[in-house]
C-alpha cells in the first residue's frame, strides 16, 4: 500500500512535467485537467481536515428574482436565431460553485474582506511577497482545487457536444470549464492549474508544484486557522510569524521565479491571445455574457468590439453590467436559474 502511494504521487508528478514541457499550450490546458484530476485524490485526502474548518460556501450569490417569462422567451429566440454561439464567461458562473467572485455587491471579495489580490509588478519584485502569496495559496490550494462544476457549466458543456458553442471563453481562472467537459475553451486570465517558470517557460500543473511546496517545506510548523474564507483566488488568511518559515520552491529548472499561470491584477492579456479569441468570436453568429459586470477592460474589450461589428449580444448576470446598453437581450437573475429553462 505504501509503495503504491509512493508510486502514485510521484509517477503523476514526473508525468505533469514531461506532459507540459513537451505539449503545446493549448494541449497543455487539457493535460492539466487530467493530471489535476489524477492528483486532486491525494490532496483531499492529505487535507481532510482543511475541508471542515472553511465557513460554509453557499452564501456568494447576490439577491435576485427568478427571470421573467418574457425574458426567457426573448433569450430563447436569440438562441434560436443564432445557431453557432460566442460566449463570455465571469466570476458570476463559478459562484454556484461556491467560489465568490470580487465585484459583486454585499457578498463578493471586494465588499467583505479588506484583502485584495496581489498586484503583477509586486510580485516580480519582492521576494516577500511571493513568499507571502505561495504560502497562502499553498494553505488554500486543497480546497479550492477540490471545487466542481454547477449546472451552469454542465449545460454549457452539453451545447458545445450539440454544437452550438463556436468557442468559449472565460475570464475565471479555477479550470471549471474542463471540469464540466468543455473544449473549446480560452482561459483569458490564465488558470490557477498551471505553474510557469518567468524565465525559462518551465511549466508544472498546480498540483505538481503543491507536492514540491510539501517537499520543501517538511520542517515547516503550522497551525491552521479555525475559519478560513473563500476567496476568488483560493488565497487564505495567514499569520505573518507563520509565513516567514515558508520555503518557496524555485524553477527546478533554472532557478528562476515560479507563478501561476494566471494574469495578475496590473498585467496585460497577451495580444496572441486576444487576437486569436477575436478570430472566434468573429467566426460566431452572436455573443452571449453569462455572469460578467465587464468592469474589467479585457472582457468588455470583446463586447466593444462585437457591438462595432454589429454582432447581436445577450447578457445574463445579476444586477446591471458596463455594457448593458450594447445588448439586444438583457436578463437579470442567477445564470443557472436562466440555463436551464432553455432549450437548444
Ligand atoms: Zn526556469
């Protein structure tokens, strides 16, 4: 038994770093599902106890009504007259997961917790910080890895297999999509998944680089707070005494800063991949937004462009989004409430 723990957690380890050096990126996402899948077991059940001291998750979905029947049946129509669908996707998709999103008012990062993401140029340039933002992803990794799919995007999976999703993409970085079954998938902002070297493209599944983080950190003493919150990010609460311990594996392969493959706030989308998501999304018959404000310029960039090319746009989120006024059809209620009255 032990030996074949020992086989099982290092095979799936060597197997991630020889996937992901010699796979192209594309094939690279899909890879780090699968071997996420294959390493998520060990964690949960190396972390058991993680799983009982989180408060409840079920509260990260702001007031709203059920949709109204006329909205539906304009969505319905909008589906129905535009066979090969674009669709954008935010924060407001995986918070049936239980995973907040920061914009939303009352229950989102942003209005209950003064915490906020780490900004790009920090990172890169304080070891301490780094030091700070891995041993607090470290401590929250089991859990928020261990988040699944909602109905939202199992139906979203089930239309891109009846071929009415042209292409996807998703400004959330927690792999819900692959979880759910979608392929045809651009991650914008990167995924929390993946782990890249920012000198030498060395890359390593998340999970991968959780059993170089326990390897290098045996000594390390820890007492895990009683509650720890959610966050949009999977980062936790950590005493800074607690944190000057931890050890923060470098590069394996030169030596070089490890980050998650994710855009940090004050970093820029890479221009390949917006042109290649424009390509998309022109190719498509219409756009639908599920569960996005478009506050942030890299979403509404495609809705801007879009509206100027005369796509027709539907928007489904709670509460109003910047590009409401862009919008053929406009609904206002949960994504999930709204999918699953639809049929295409
Ligand atoms: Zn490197």
């Amino acid at each position: 038994m032990i030996l074949f723990c020992f086989t099982q957690k290092y095979s799936a380890c060597f197997l991630s770093k020889i996937l992901f050096r010699t796979a192209t990126r594309k094939s690279c996402a899909k890879l780090s599902f699968y071997t996420s899948r294959l390493l998520h077991k060990r964690h949960l059940s190396q972390n058991k106890g993680l799983q009982s001291v989180y408060a409840q998750n079920d509260r990260f979905i702001p007031l709203c009504s059920d949709p109204s029947a006329s909205d539906l049946a304009k969505l319905q129509n909008f589906l129905d007259m535009h066979p090969s669908i674009f669709v954008l996707t935010g924060a407001g998709l995986s918070t049936e997961s239980g995973i907040p999103d920061y914009r939303s008012e009352g229950v989102g990062l942003y209005a209950t917790s003064p915490n906020r993401p780490v900004q790009y140029v920090d990172f890169l340039k304080s070891s301490q910080i780094r030091q700070r933002y891995w041993a607090r992803n470290y401590i929250g990794w089991p859990r928020f890895s261990s988040f699944q799919p909602n109905r939202c995007l199992y139906i979203l999976s089930d239309w891109e297999r009846k071929g009415r999703i042209h292409w996807l993409v998703t400004q959330n970085v927690d792999a819900l999509h692959y979880k759910a079954g979608s392929q045809r998938v651009t991650e914008l902002h990167g995924s929390t998944h993946r782990v890249l070297c920012l000198s030498c493209n060395y890359r390593i599944t998340r999970h991968a680089f959780q059993t170089m983080i326990d390897e290098a950190n045996r000594n390390w003493s820890l007492d895990i707070p009683t509650v720890m919150a959610d966050r949009p990010d999977g980062d936790v609460d950590l005493d800074s005494d607690v944190i000057k311990e931890f050890v923060v594996p470098p590069c394996p392969s030169c030596g070089g800063i490890l980050k998650p493959e994710v855009t940090f706030f004050g970093d820029n989308v890479p221009k390949t991949v917006v042109h290649e998501v424009l390509e998309k999304m022109f190719q498509a018959d219409a756009m639908l937004v599920l569960g996005s404000s478009l506050e942030v310029y890299s979403g509404f960039r495609f809705i801007h462009r879009a509206h100027s090319h005369e796509m027709k746009i539907a928007i489904v989120n709670i509460g109003s989004t910047r590009a409401d006024n862009l919008a053929e059809v406009k609904v206002s209620a949960k994504c999930g409430d709204v999918l699953q009255r639809l049929s295409v």
